[in-house]
C-alpha cells in the first residue's frame, strides 16, 4: 500500500531524526569512553617514571607510526594499508603501550615517510615510532635513538645477469641506483672516489625508484641492502630469474626502530618487547612469515634463508651499531 505524500514525508523525517539522535548517541558514548581511557592513562603515565613519549600518547589518544612505502619485506603498503616484518614488530610494541597505559582502543595512526626524511619526521615530532628498514649507524646516533636491532644484512647490488657485471670493478664510468638518505648511498660515492671508479649515481626517491631505473636499464645496478634487493627482486615475477645479487659486502648493518632522543622509559619498552620476541622464538617465526613464506600482495616468496648472524642477534638481544 502506498502512503500519502505527506505521511510518506513525516515518516521519513521522524527515521532521519531517530537515526541523528542514534548516532549522536553511539559519538557521545565514544567520546565518553575516549576521555574515560585519557583519563587512566594520564594516571598510568603519573606511576611510571617520566616519558615525554607516552605523555603525548596519552594525551592524544594515539600512537603515530612512521611507516615505508616500499620496503619489501619490512614494511610497504598493500591496498594503502601498511604491512612487513618490521610494521608486525612495531603493532607487537603498540600492544605492550596500550597495556601500559591501559588503553585498549588507543588509535593507530601511520605516516608515511621516506629515507631522506624519517629522522626529521621523529626529531620533529611527527612520528612517535619508526619501524621499518633504518640502519642503526653511529651517525644518527646524535640525531634520534635506536631500539635492540631486529635485522642484520650486508650491502650489495642487484645486476641483470646478462649485464655480466660481478663485482664493484666491473662499474666503473657506469651510471648505479640506490636510494636518497641511506648509508648506502654515502657508502657508493665513498667508494666511487676511493676505487676512482667514477660512477654515475641515481639517487632515487625510494627503492621502488631505484629499481626501475636497474629494470629500465637507466642503470646497470642497484647498491642497497641484500635483503631489499631479493625484495625488489622477488616482485619481479616471472623475470625474477633475469636478476643477481653479487658484489662482496660493503659494509655488515642492523636495522633498529627510531625513536626520540632522551626518552629512556619508552626505549626500555620498545627494548623489551623486541628482546622478548627474539628470545621466545616469536621473532623466528615472523621471520619464516615474511621471508620464506608467500607475502602479500602477490604471494611471492623470498627464499632468504636466516643468517648465522640473525640467530645470533636473536640469542643475544642488543642496541649496538656493527660499525
């Protein structure tokens, strides 16, 4: 039966006038529970000593997390939602916060950044967290503070095999990728004047960037760390066969997460929760996940076995550079 107009009409403005008061109902009962857990944590954060970090998560409501746009395994985006070893890492760590401050529903926001302005982005402020794929290098070490390393890996370069090129000498008057902000980059035009090798280098916006140029032939390698460089190189699908890692290490790193100077309490935290992962064989296999297993978004597998090297940082948790 069809209504009249006008009780039609009355009809649906009485349903838009219950569903306005339902969802200002459903606002206010967040609202409440939003400044009820502000509440507990400002008090949790009075019991421990003092940490301007967890300060301003509570006060906020929300931890900001520096995420990577392209670092395969360690963290990138899939479908515009962070993931990787390093992004599960640093969720394992808001998990260890949210019950330190006793806040269940405390917020998750990610920023992304790049390797040219992740420092400034923690020393700035604008990230609390950054787990991703950061060397810890004695350098940075005035600028931000590193957590226990989660990752140890070499510098080498990814080649067409068909290029025929093996080692280092074999670049010379040649034009190489690699990414801007990176040890890797100081490290290859280090080596440029020290070999006399006068290289060509494309400093590139990310690794992404640096790849294609390595596919395009616009260069004849990319210098980056091994575990990116089967990274990139896994996304390759059918053509992955096309491609080598060679090159004697350049140098031996470890990648930490990055956080604000100064704040030895949230660092103790991060600290331990990576510690105690390492140790109860949760980190192992959060290994096997993303570096012998299928990964998202393709299903590739990276076949990277875990190094001599790893299963001795997980025996012996630490923050120290390998410089």
């Amino acid at each position: 039966m069809k209504l009249p107009h006008a009780v039609a009409h009355g009809f649906r403005a009485h349903r838009s006038a219950a569903l306005a008061c339902l969802i200002l109902l459903v606002c206010a009962r967040a609202q409440a529970t939003s400044t009820a857990e502000t509440t507990r944590a400002n008090a949790a954060v009075d019991q421990l000593p003092p940490s301007a970090t967890l300060r301003k998560i509570a006060e906020n409501g929300a931890i900001v997390l520096g995420t990577r746009e392209s670092s395969v395994p360690f963290s990138y985006t899939v479908k515009q939602q962070p993931v990787g070893y390093s992004y599960a890492i640093a969720l394992r760590i808001v998990d260890e916060i949210k019950k330190r401050l006793d806040m269940p529903n405390l917020a998750v926001k990610n920023v992304m950044v790049t390797s040219a302005n992740r420092i400034s982005y923690v020393v700035n402020n604008q990230v609390d967290l950054e787990c991703g794929s950061t060397a810890h290098v004695a350098d940075r070490e005035p600028l931000v503070a590193f957590s226990n390393s989660f990752f140890r890996y070499g510098i080498r370069m990814a080649v067409k095999k068909k290029s025929g090129i093996r080692d280092y000498a074999d670049l010379a008057n040649k034009t190489v990728a690699t990414t801007a902000g990176t040890s890797d980059e100081r490290m290859l035009r280090q080596m440029s004047i020290d070999k006399k090798l006068n290289l060509r280098i494309i400093s590139a916006r990310d690794h992404a960037e640096a790849f294609a140029a390595l596919r395009s032939d616009r260069a004849v390698a990319f210098v980056m760390d091994d575990p990116l460089l089967y990274g990139k190189i896994a996304q390759e699908g059918n053509a992955r066969g096309e491609y080598l890692v060679t090159g004697a290490s350049l140098a031996n790193e470890a990648y930490g997460c990055m956080m604000r100077k100064g704040d030895p309490v949230f660092k103790k935290i991060v600290d331990d929760v990576i510690a105690g992962m390492q140790r109860s064989g949760e980190a192992a296999k959060l290994y096997d996940t993303w570096f012998m297993s299928p990964i998202p978004p393709d299903g590739v597998n990276l076949q990277f076995p875990m190094s001599p090297e790893m299963k001795l940082l997980f025996d012996h948790p630490n923050d120290r550079t390998l410089e």
